[in-house]
C-alpha cells in the first residue's frame, strides 16, 4: 500500500511518469487535469465550471477540486494505494487532503523552466486513452496517431503561449510554497531533470529506487 503526491510545475512530467509508476506498484493514478478535461468533454456540472479557469492557464477554486476528489478516492480501485498528479496546487488542498487520507510520500518534479517550455508547446495527448506524447521527443509511430489505442492526438487548449505563462506565473504563487510544507513534514523526494531528452524510463527508474530505499515498496 503506497500513497504518492506528485509535485511540480506544469509539463515537468508528472503525467509522464504516473502513468508508467501506476502499472508497476499495481495501483491508479488521479490525475485533477485529465478528471476535469473528462468533465468538459462530457458537458456536466464540473466541467462547465472548471472550462473557464483551465482555458486560461488559472486554478479551479478549491471547492470544487476538493469535492471531485474526495469522490474519486471513494471508488474501490484506491484501496491498495494511488497516485495524486496535479493535487494538491495549494496550501488549502494539501490541509484538505490530510483529512482525506495519509499520504505516504511526495515526489517532486525539479525541472528548468526552459525545458518546461519546449515540452509544453510540443505536447500532444490522445483524445481516447490520454496517453501523453511529444513531437521533440517522444513522438508517436505514425503522425497524429497514438501508439497505444489508435486514436487521435491534439494539443490541449491550455497548451498555448499564452496560457502556458499563466500556468507557470500561478504555479510559483500557489504551488510552489507546498515544496517547503512537506520538506517540514519530511515527505519530500526530489527527482532533478537536467536534460530534455532524459528518457521518462530513466526517470521513473530513480523514482522506483527511491521509494525503495525509503521502505515503501
Ligand atoms: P493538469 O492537467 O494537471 O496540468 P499541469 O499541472 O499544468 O500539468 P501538465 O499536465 O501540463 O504537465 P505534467 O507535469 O503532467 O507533464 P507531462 O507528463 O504531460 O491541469 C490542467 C488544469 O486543470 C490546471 O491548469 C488547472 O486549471 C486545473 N487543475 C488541475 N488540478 C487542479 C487542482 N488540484 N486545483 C486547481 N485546479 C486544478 O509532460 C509534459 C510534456 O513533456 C509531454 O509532452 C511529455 O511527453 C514530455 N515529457 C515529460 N517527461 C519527459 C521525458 N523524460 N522525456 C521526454 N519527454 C518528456
């Protein structure tokens, strides 16, 4: 049973990474991003209120964040443990989240600014499966097609210079002081990327090792 927090800014590869930890430790990952994208896609309530702050690179009030978790980690599928990517982003989620569940570990993604940059704008995700992609370096077989499903990539709205400033301004406001709250709690790994052509295994590989040393798997 393990309860990871990934941390980082946005396209520092938490998605990236997640999705290839989950099948390893046998246990979901929650991704906040992809539950909301689902959401607008699908025209509910949620998703009619989180389209306006997600297009424009803000964060979707707490409330709502809060109460789409906590209804998520209800579902059968956490019992043995999850993988938290894109939650919490603030002061308030993370005090939430102790009331919720006992998070076991945090890892945080330490990553140039520049590096974050060029994988955003060359972001590619597939409409069916969500699986993530990059037109610089980790490309898909056959343009615009995902390996996994066949299905259709397209860049995300968010994705744009833009919003992709915006994202990065409100994550050092309101993300970034979280590295400092669980270093005080002594949760906090920190996995540095210093190239951009790293390969994600290579990553995920120093993530594995370092939950082991520390005993949780
Ligand atoms: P979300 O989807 O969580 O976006 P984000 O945090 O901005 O994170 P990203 O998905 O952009 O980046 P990532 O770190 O997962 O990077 P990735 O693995 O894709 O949230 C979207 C929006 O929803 C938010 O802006 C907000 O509005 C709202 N929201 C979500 N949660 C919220 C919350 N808790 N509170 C309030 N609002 C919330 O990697 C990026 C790129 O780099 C990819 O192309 C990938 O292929 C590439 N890449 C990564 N690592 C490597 C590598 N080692 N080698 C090669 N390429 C790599």
């Amino acid at each position: 049973m393990v309860k990871i927090v990934m941390l980082g800014p946005p396209g520092a590869g938490k998605g990236t990474y997640a999705t290839r930890l989950a099948p390893k430790l046998g246990i979901p990952t929650i991704s906040t991003g992809e539950l909301f994208r689902e959401n607008i896609k699908n025209n509910t309530e949620i998703g009619k209120k989180a389209k306006e702050y997600i297009e424009k690179g803000e964060l979707v009030p707490d409330e709502i964040v809060i109460e789409m978790l906590k209804q998520r980690l209800q579902k059968d599928d956490t019992k043995n443990g999850f993988i938290l990517d894109g939650f919490p982003r603030t002061l308030e989620q993370a005090k939430a989240l102790e009331e919720i569940s006992d998070i076991d570990v945090v890892i945080y993604l330490d990553v140039p600014e520049e590096i974050i940059i060029k994988r955003l704008s060359a972001r590619r995700q597939c409409k069916k499966c969500g699986a993530i992609y990059n037109l610089l370096y980790l490309k898909p077989k056959v343009d615009g097609i995902c390996d996994k499903c066949g299905g259709e990539l397209y860049q995300r709205d968010d994705d744009k210079p833009e919003a992709i400033k915006e994202r990065l301004r409100v994550y050092e406001e309101k993300t970034a002081p979280l590295k400092e709250y669980y270093i005080n709690k002594g949760k906090l790994i920190t996995i540095k990327t210093t190239k951009i052509d790293t390969p994600p295994e290579e990553q995920v590989e120093k993530i594995m090792e370092a939950l082991k040393q520390k005993g949780l798997i």
